[in-house]
C-alpha cells in the first residue's frame, strides 16, 4: 500500500471549512511545521483547533488564528505563561474578545480523549478534575471508594503529525520527546496526515521499532528536518 | 480580592528560590521516581546530582538529565517547562498517554508543585488566577493529573502573594487544581505538614518564631512538638 504524497499541499487538499485538526507536537518537539503552514495559505475556515499550545511556542497555528480560520480550540496549555504577554497576544485577545472559544482539559485527559477515540471506547472515567470547575456539569461516579468523572472521547477530521522516520506504508519512528502527542493523534484521526523527515521504501523500518503502525496513517510526506527558532514559553 | 489583612514580615530575609528547592531536595528519598514542576519545582533539579533520583519529564522522558549546554540542543528533546535537556545512561522516550498512565497510576513517588493558594485540608489552586480575568478557562497542563495521581505532592512556593497576601489559607479563593491532596508545604519561611488534624509547623527559617509563622499564615497552624529551625 503505498501511501506517500508529492507535496503537503496535496496531502491536505480535502480539508474542508469547519472542519476539527488535531496538531500534535509540544514546544518546538514533534510538531507538524509544513502541513501547518500549507494549511494557513489555503484559506479553510471555521476550524476547531485540537492542539498543546496555541501561539506562544506554535508560531504555525498562531498563524491560522491570526488569519481568522479558527472559531474553537481545545487545549491544555493554551495561553501565554505570562498575563501581561497574554494582554498582547492574538489568540488571547480573540479568546477575550468572545471570536474564538476555548475548552480546556488536563494533559492526562486530553490525551486520553484522542486515545479513546482510537481505540473504539466512547467514554472513560477518571479521578483527575473531580471537585473543579473542569468536572462542572459531567457525571461522577465512585469506584473503589474514589470519585470519578466521566469524560468522552475526542475524534478528529484529521491528524496532522510529524514523525522522524517513515515508510511508504504510513508506518512511523519518532524521535527523543517529539513522539508526545503522536500516536494518540494519529489513533484520534479520521483522516491522519504525517509529515516525515526521511521516507523510506516499505521493508526500510526495522518492525521491532515501529512506534505508530501503518494502519492509523492514511497519509505520509517527506519535508526533511525542520527548522526551528528558539523555543519560547 | 478575597478581603484578606495584608501582614506584617518579619525582617529576617527568607529563602531564596534556590534555597526552597534545596530544602526539598534533602526530603527526597534515594529510588524515588519524581516529578518537577514549573517555577521554584524544577530548581530541585539543580540538587539531585549524584543522587538516585528519577526524574520523568511528562512530555515523555524519564531519567530526564540536566539543561542541554549552549550549542548542545536538540530541539526534539525537551522538559515540561520547554528547556532543551540532555539524556543520561537509563533514559527511557514514551509517548504522553504512558507518561499519564504513569502518573495517574501512582508510580510517581513524589510530585513537586507550584501553587497560588493551598488550604487547612491540602486542597491545590494553582492553574488560574481570577485576576487574569479569563474565567473558567486557563492553563491547566499536567497539574491536575500530578496533584490526583502523585503519591506524595510537595508544594513549593513563596510564603505570599506578590501583593504581600498569605497563599496559605482556610479555604482557597481562587478554582482548585485538586482537593486535599497537598503533603508538604515548604515556603521561604517554613516546612508545613498537611495532616487530617489540619497543618503542623515544622520548621521555620533561623530568626523566625512559630508566632510569627503563624502570624503571616491565614490558616490554624499546630506547632510541631519536634518543631525546628530550619537546616539547609
């Protein structure tokens, strides 16, 4: 099966207005840079925004909401660290000023959205939230003496992913840190969308290391090593 | 504001930020797996050396090694708090749904915070601060799975607000980050235990009495009967 694409212009070409991405990556580690940028010269609108940061730290989705292609994120860590820098950054400001709206989730059960959506389970139930406001209105049940609160899953129109290696087959090695949100991304996707560093032919992976299977991957792009500034929180 | 009595500090200088990280440094245990969060939390790092401590960076790593040297960063390597870092002999990659299942599931022998406010019963606000004024909604990242899952939680912060408030109070003003989860308070000024029978001074900073402790905390404090000057 050979799933690789020419360009990522053509690998996002069906990304359709209103449509929810999950972009995966964390700081400057794993984030699907080129995909992102072609997304923002495309002009789709009305996406939802499933992603670690938004803006500080990812200058490519900061990139769509200044566009004005966004209407919703859903976050973990979406905001500048510092207020008085949040005062001044676009997505604050349009979050503040009611354009985009935004949900937020702790890292365990953002993640754990994504995952469950890939794996066929609608819902699942955790202790993390109980007795805060990210808890408000949902059920809470008790098992082995601990509250719980019931969280659903998140699938998303596509997955846009970045991996260190991968082969024609959509099979996909990350490297160090950068693996974060992959694989739960890719599991998450309806239409997942990797961009790889090095493509190689179908028998250049070694199985023992593989760390997404093909099957999750519907698409693969080479777009070689990434350049990056300086990260900054 | 929650109407809280600005207080009166005393003119003993307190701990540096250094010193804080330091003291809970010395309360980790050799074997234990440990967590770092961001702000005074991740200066702990700085006194582990040589220690048989792990540290899980959440973005998947553990056995996560010092801050990269200038010129020696990789940019696909990293910490919670976005530093470039370096791995060490041990070092183990995994992707954010295993660091979580890790940490929910109770393998993380302690968890090192940062807070705004902490109550009498241990409960955690340190995600958002009303006077931000975003509402419901903020940085959550993995604070709220860290407070639940750790088995023990050290909160790490200044003795007060900027504004000169006490941070340590009855009941949090500001929205939780977990209930009655907090072990350890250690600030500029003093060690505190949370306990069922409320908080207990531990130590305090030389030059600093029990009284005064608990004339710039906005909580019932019992005095420990082993109470102690603070030793670094």
């Amino acid at each position: 099966m050979d799933k690789a694409y020419a360009s990522v212009e053509e690998a996002i070409k069906d990304v359709f207005d209103g449509a929810v991405i999950a972009f995966a990556g964390f700081f400057s580690a794993g984030r699907p840079l080129e995909l992102t940028r072609a997304l923002a010269k495309t002009g789709v609108k009305g996406l939802t925004i499933v992603a670690q940061q938004v803006g500080t730290g990812n200058e490519e989705i900061l990139e769509l909401v200044v566009n004005g292609q966004v209407k919703k994120v859903i976050s973990n860590y979406p905001f500048p660290r510092s207020a008085t820098k949040g005062l001044e950054h676009p997505f604050e400001q349009a979050v503040r000023q009611g354009r985009i709206k935004v949900e937020v989730y702790p890292i365990g059960t953002f993640v754990e959205k994504l995952r469950c959506a890939g794996a066929g389970l609608p819902a699942f139930y955790t202790p993390t939230g109980v007795g805060t406001v990210v808890a408000e209105g949902k059920e809470i049940r008790v098992f082995n003496g601990i509250e719980n609160v019931l969280e659903t899953a998140l699938p998303v129109d596509f997955a846009f992913i970045h991996a260190w290696k991968g082969d024609r087959e959509g099979n996909l090695v990350y490297h160090c840190t950068a693996r974060n949100y992959n694989n739960a991304m890719a599991m998450a996707g309806k239409v997942t969308i990797a961009e790889v560093e090095t493509l190689v032919d179908a028998g250049g992976l070694d199985p023992d290391f593989i760390h997404t299977p093909g099957i999750f991957v519907k698409r693969v792009v080479e777009v070689g090593r990434p350049k990056l500034e300086k990260a900054s929180v | 504001m929650s109407g809280l009595k600005k207080v009166i500090i005393p003119e003993m200088p307190p701990l540096e930020r250094e010193m804080i990280a330091l003291r809970i440094a010395n309360m980790l245990e050799e074997g234990s797996y440990v967590n770092l969060g961001i702000g005074i939390p991740t200066l702990v790092s700085n006194w582990i050396e040589g220690r048989d401590i792990i540290l899980q960076a959440e973005i998947g790593m553990l056995k996560s090694g010092p801050l990269a040297e200038e010129g020696q960063e990789e940019q696909d390597r990293i910490n919670a708090s976005c530093q470039f870092i370096c791995a060490m002999p041990g070092s183990s990659y995994f992707d954010i749904e295993t660091s979580f299942a890790m940490i929910r599931g109770g393998r993380m022998n302690v968890a090192v915070l940062g807070a705004l406010q902490v109550s009498a019963k241990g409960d955690l606000a340190g995600w958002n601060n009303p006077s931000r004024g975003l509402g419901k909604v903020g940085n959550i990242g993995g604070s709220m799975d860290l407070a639940v899952g750790a088995r023990k939680v050290i909160v790490a912060m200044e003795h007060f607000t900027p504004g000169g408030e006490p941070k340590i109070m009855s009941e949090c003003s500001y929205p939780l980050t977990a209930k009655a989860c907090v072990d350890v308070i250690v600030t500029n000024y003093a060690v505190i235990d949370v306990t069922p029978d409320g908080l207990v001074l531990k130590e305090a900073i030389p030059g600093v009495t029990a009284e005064d402790i608990q004339k710039m905390t906005a909580a019932p404090l019992k005095v420990a009967a082993d109470f102690k000057e603070m030793e670094l």
